[in-house]
C-alpha cells in the first residue's frame, strides 16, 4: 500500500495537511524574496515527500510494534530434545495475522546467514490470534541423528490487516518481522572464547572466536583502558557467537588514537551467566 501527504492552500493563507488524521494547520509560508529555480522547487517537493513516508513509517511501526508478546525470548534445547514450544500473546486490541518459518542460522565471514531448512517443523506455520488471546506454538526437529549443535532462527511476521481498496486513506502497509533464536545443544558443552583487538585509525575492532561446542551469549561487553576509562559497546545483548564461528564489534571514539601497538586493555561483559575478564593486546593496523 502507498501513503500519501497531500498540502493544500487554505483562504486564509494557511497550509492544510492530511496525514493520518483530522486536518491541522501549519504556520503561514513567508513569502520568498528571491526567485527560485524548477529544480529546487522539485528537489523540495521530494524532500517534503520523503519526509512523510519517514514519518507514516515510524507512526505505523509504533502502533503495531507493541501488539505481539512472547515467552520465552529464544529456545534453547538439549540436543537429545525433539521439541520445545513457545507462547504468543496479542496484547492489542484487534487481530494478528501471522506466518512462521523456520531457518538454520550460520555464521559467516563476521555475518549472520539463514537458510531455509525443513529440519525443523513449526506447528501452526500460520495464526490468527484474536485480541487478547494467546497462542502456542509447537518447534519440533524432523529427526535426532545429530551428534553436535544446532543452531536456528525462528522468524515470525506479522502481516498487516486487510484493507479495503476503495479506502482513500489506507497508511502505509508493513510487515513487522520478529527473529527468536532457537538452540540444540549438548547440556554439558560449554563455549571456548578466545579474543583479538585490533585498531584502525579511531575504530576499535573486537574479533570473539568461539572454538567450543555451545553458542555464546555476550551482553554488557565494556572496555577499560590503561587510564581507567571504560567504553561500552551497548547495553543488553551485544552478539550470539555460535559453535565455531567469530564476531565482530566494533566501536568508534576519538580517544582511540592514543591507544599505541602492543598496548593492553581489558575487556568486560557477561556470556550468559558466566564473567568476562579478559586482558587483550591492542595491535594497530598499518
């Protein structure tokens, strides 16, 4: 669907604009003492259009993103498990209309990718959740050969609500897209991380390479400096690094310049319910 922005010329001298609601004013324009050319009035026009399509976007998000609650937050599974299940619940007051997939999630090149697979079977792949009401949804894997772990994204979207066609004022159409992690993996492996910082320019790079057999979770990730300053990298989850695979974070500050080669700082954070504590040396890119 395509929103719109329409401004209109009021008797009164004052600017009318219809934007997802009742009509409001806008100051008078002042009058432009210079003359203007074809291509800047153009280029404003785009620019008055591009605006409105920002703010229908941010507005429709808004309403819609509030609506849909679920527990738990991700699945994480022993690997001798076949199925798990979570709950949905619609704290709005109109339907949702859901589809869901699932995909096996690798990590690649410092980069999440997902597949499609047929691995893993979602039971309903499609709801409809009245107000108020909730829902459960079965994960279950087609088969229990695996000997090491797995790794899964369940992406769940929330398609927008019919409209009618010959409505003149339908908004903007989204499709709000929820991605839940979902782990198999054996209760007794842990996740081996090993640590390398390196610097270019004021960018600070934080590789995380996990050689262990279970996914790392790494929230609260924060730097300290020989001088004692800290810098964080964001609060709450900072990245999953899966079995086998590397992240990165990185980080910009203009006091980084002063960090030499060979310098030694510590890093901080929590993986799941364990510390980090890592001293690590700062190599400078040429």
């Amino acid at each position: 669907m395509v929103s719109f922005c329409v401004v209109k010329r009021c008797k009164s001298g004052f600017n009318r604009r219809w934007f997802f609601g009742p009509w409001c004013c806008l100051p008078p324009q002042p009058r432009v003492l210079w003359p203007l050319s074809e291509a800047v009035v153009k280029g404003f026009r785009r620019f008055i259009i591009s605006l409105c399509f920002a703010s229908a976007i941010v507005f429709v998000t808004g309403a819609h993103a509030s609506s849909l609650r679920i527990s738990p937050v991700g699945l994480d599974l022993p690997l001798t498990q076949r199925a798990g299940a979570i709950t949905l619940i619609n704290a709005g007051s109109e339907p949702l209309n859901l589809q869901l997939r699932a995909f096996t999630w690798t990590q690649q090149h410092n980069a999440d990718q997902l597949s499609q697979t047929s691995d893993l079977i979602i039971s309903p792949p499609a709801a409809t959740i009245p107000a108020g009401a909730s829902y459960t949804v079965r994960v279950a894997r087609t088969e229990l050969t695996s000997t090491t772990a797995l790794s899964y994204r369940l992406v769940i979207d929330e398609l927008p609500k019919p409209t009618d066609p010959r409505t003149v004022s339908q908004g903007v159409a989204m499709v709000l897209r929820t991605s839940l992690p979902v782990f198999f993996s054996d209760s007794r492996a842990i996740a081996d991380l090993s640590w390398r910082i390196s610097r270019d320019g004021d960018a600070l790079h934080v590789d995380v390479i996990n050689q262990g057999q279970r996914y790392a979770k790494i929230t609260g990730l924060r730097l300290q400096t020989h001088e004692g300053k800290y810098y964080e990298f964001g609060q709450g989850l900072n990245a999953y690094v899966l079995p086998d695979a590397q992240k990165r974070l990185s980080l910009r500050n203009s006091a980084f310049h002063s960090l030499a080669n060979g310098a030694i700082v510590r890093l901080m954070g929590r993986d799941g319910r364990l510390d980090i504590n890592e001293s690590v040396t700062v190599h400078v890119q040429p």
